[in-house]
C-alpha cells in the first residue's frame, strides 16, 4: 500500500554529517500497522512527514496504492491535502473554541469535497461511535480530558476514510494508566477499519504492542525490520539489542558452530524443534564460562561475538548446584513493584538481573551465584555489530 523508495531528507543548516532521512526503502502492505521505532532524533517523524506531503524529501519516491505522491527527480508532488492520508499528531490538535463533533465535522466541510451540514454530522458521528466518544459528542474540547482529546483527532483523521493512518507518537502526551487504554483503543479501531497504518513511537514496549511490523531506524536508516516477536526476541543488531532492553552484554567466542535447529520457542528448550527456524544455537565461551546461545547467523568455531543476556535470563542464587554459576556480590537493587532488578557485579562486569519474585533478601555487598539461562542469550557477529 506504501511503497517508499531512497528517500532522502537533509534540513538546510543542518550540521551532523548525515541526512535527517538518508536514502530509506519501505514497505508497508495492506491493513498492516507498522511502527518506525527508534531513539529521538533517528529521523521517524521525519519519515512520517514525508509520507504525508508534509515535507519534500530531496531525493526517492513515495507510492501510495497505485498513485506516486512524490518523486522530485521527476517534479511530481502530491499536497498534503490531495494525498488519501489521515494524520494524528502527538499534540491532539483538536480546536479548543468548537464541540468534539464541530472538531470531527470540520474537515468535511471545508476543502473541496464539502458535504452538507447534515450529512458531515452524520459522517462525525459515525466516527466518533468508532472511537467510543459519541456521547461526548456535544461537549466543548477543552471539556474532555487528554486521552478524550486524543480521541477525537483520530476521529477527525478518519472521518474522510482515508486510504492510509499516519500516527506521530499519539500516545506521548498521556498519563501512564490512559496511554495503554488509548494505545489499546488504536490498535481496535485499526483492525476494525483493516486500516494501513504507520505509527511512530520511541517506546519499544507500545510499538510491540501495537505492531504487526517493527522497523527499527537510527541516524536515518533502517537498521532492522521483522513481526515484533522477531525483533524482541531475536534480534539481528546490537542496536536493536540495546534499545530492546538487553542490557547485558559480554563479548565472547563460538566454541562449537550452530547446527542443531532451534526449538520454535526459544524462551522453552522443551518446545519442538522448528525445522523452519532459522536461529541456531551455539555454545559460546565467555569470561565466566560457557553458555548455549542463539545465534543470529551462520557461525564458526573461534568466530568472535557480543553475547546479549535479558535481565530475566539471568537467574540469582545463593547455592550453584547446577555448577554453571557465575560468582558475583550483589551492589544494588531497585523495586519496580512486580520485580526487582540486582546489579551483581562479576568479574569486571555489572550484569543486571531482573527476579519477578517476591525479593530474595540479597542485599549490598551479598555473595551470589549468577545462573544464565541456556538458549535464550543472543549471540551476534562481533563484525555486523561494528557495523551496525
Ligand atoms: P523525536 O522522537 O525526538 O521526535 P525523530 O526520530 O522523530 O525524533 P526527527 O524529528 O525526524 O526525529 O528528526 C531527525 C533529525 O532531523 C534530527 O536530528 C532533528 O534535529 C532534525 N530536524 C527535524 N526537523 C528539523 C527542522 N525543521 N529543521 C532542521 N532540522 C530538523
């Protein structure tokens, strides 16, 4: 449905060395949400304006269905106002001196296809049932609370049926508890509608929620893409490692190449092998002993890895009957209300542990054994992480 290709977007000015969007290629078919996921300044909304005719890129071409919106070596140029989008930003946007439904109304009744006053209002009220507001319908803006507001600009995007939803982090500017009902309310209406839809978010917990694509972006590019499952559990990149939260990392080398298949689930051993899965699993050698990891490609026995250990898979333990411990003392701990993450330190290295048990009264300076977990530590190149 969209089809995006070398786009490139430098600001004037601008005096980092690379493009705010540097010659990107999308994809992004038919009824699908898919997210541009990455730290500020990676160059998503960026993207996301271009896509909306927003901004012109300098350079590339972006295809909507089957009609180009813009292709500057060729001087084609689609107006934000011609292109068959519906944008919600992260700022709601909705008029304060108009009612919800005025709100809704008002881009059918303006431009060049103006509807009758009836007719928009029945247009707005229909969207506004979709987004679970039309009792609100009558009430003025600044009258509905945040999340309420929010709501009724992805109403207002969609009261013109529009062939493709673009979303700029539209969750951002709400309290914790009403951002995952309204996250929660998007992805409902989107499936609904079999809307396209492109959400741009920073939180990496929001874009799995919502996704059924992540493209991970950075500096421009895109470093990886895959069905969120994919990217958090597997990923290809240290990049995408570090942004999914795998804060441990240990530089190591493969023992034994991969060859046996991995089990579908790679979180359980048990599960039946996946003859379809391509992840392989490999001993590898690390500082503190060996450990059977994941691997994200072909490997060799003496190839060189960085090894990436969620905080989960690093088990505590006072005793080490299994032998595979590593021995640490505990420096810190933090509560996070449904588990506690300890920072043990090993060796030269602090390994974050994360133990969704009631606390195990390990305190600072507490001798403890680290416990890995086999087969779910990912183990990439060391060469395509320097490259990333
Ligand atoms: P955030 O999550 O903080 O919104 P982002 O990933 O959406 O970040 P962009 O807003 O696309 O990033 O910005 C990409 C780069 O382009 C950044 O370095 C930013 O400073 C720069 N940039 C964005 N808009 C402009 C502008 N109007 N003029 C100059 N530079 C800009």
């Amino acid at each position: 449905m969209i089809e995006v290709r070398g786009l490139t977007k430098r600001y004037p000015g601008r005096t980092v060395s690379r493009n705010a969007v540097d010659g990107i290629d999308l994809d992004i078919p038919e009824g699908k949400l898919v997210t541009l996921l990455g730290p500020s300044g990676c160059g998503k909304t960026t993207t996301l304006r271009l896509i909306a005719g927003l901004e012109r890129p300098d350079a590339g071409r972006i295809r909507i269905g089957d009609r180009l919106m813009c292709a500057p070596a060729e001087g084609v140029f689609v107006g934000v106002h011609q292109r068959p989008i519906g944008v919600v930003f992260q700022s709601y946007a909705v008029w304060p001196h108009m009612t919800a439904v005025q709100n809704v109304m008002f881009p059918l009744q303006s431009g060049q296809k103006r509807l009758p006053k009836a007719q928009a209002r029945k247009r707005a009220m229909e969207a506004l049932d979709l987004v679970g507001l039309a009792e609100f319908a009558d009430r003025p803006a600044p009258a509905l609370s945040g999340g309420q507001q929010q709501r009724v600009s992805l109403a207002r995007a969609l009261t013109r049926e529009p062939e493709v939803l673009l979303l700029d982090e539209p969750l951002s500017n709400l309290d914790a508890g009403l951002r995952d009902r309204v996250r929660d309310e998007i992805r409902a209406v989107q499936l609904r509608l079999g809307i396209t839809t492109v959400f741009v978010t920073h939180d990496q917990d929001e874009a799995l929620a919502v996704s059924d694509e992540v493209i991970v972006m950075d500096s421009g590019r895109i470093v990886e893409r895959g069905q969120a499952q994919d990217i958090y559990r597997c990923p290809k990149e240290e990049f995408t490692a570090r942004f999914m939260g795998i804060s441990n990392s240990l530089p190591g080398t493969v023992r034994t190449g991969a060859g046996e298949v991995a089990p579908a689930d790679p979180a359980d051993p048990g599960s039946p092998a996946d003859p379809a899965a391509t992840t392989d699993i490999a001993d590898i050698d690390l500082a503190h002993g060996t450990l059977r990891c994941v691997t994200t490609g072909p490997t060799a026995a003496g190839d060189r890895v960085n090894v990436f250990i969620r905080p989960e898979s690093l088990l505590l333990s006072r005793k080490d009957p299994s032998g595979r411990g590593w021995k640490g003392t505990v420096e810190f701990s933090i509560y996070h209300g449904d588990c506690w993450d300890y920072h043990v330190r090993v060796g030269d290295t602090l390994l974050r542990s994360r133990m969704y048990r009631e606390k195990v009264g390990l305190t600072h300076g507490d001798p403890v054994f680290v416990v890995p977990e086999q087969d779910t530590a990912i183990a990439i190149p060391a060469a395509a992480s320097e490259d990333a």
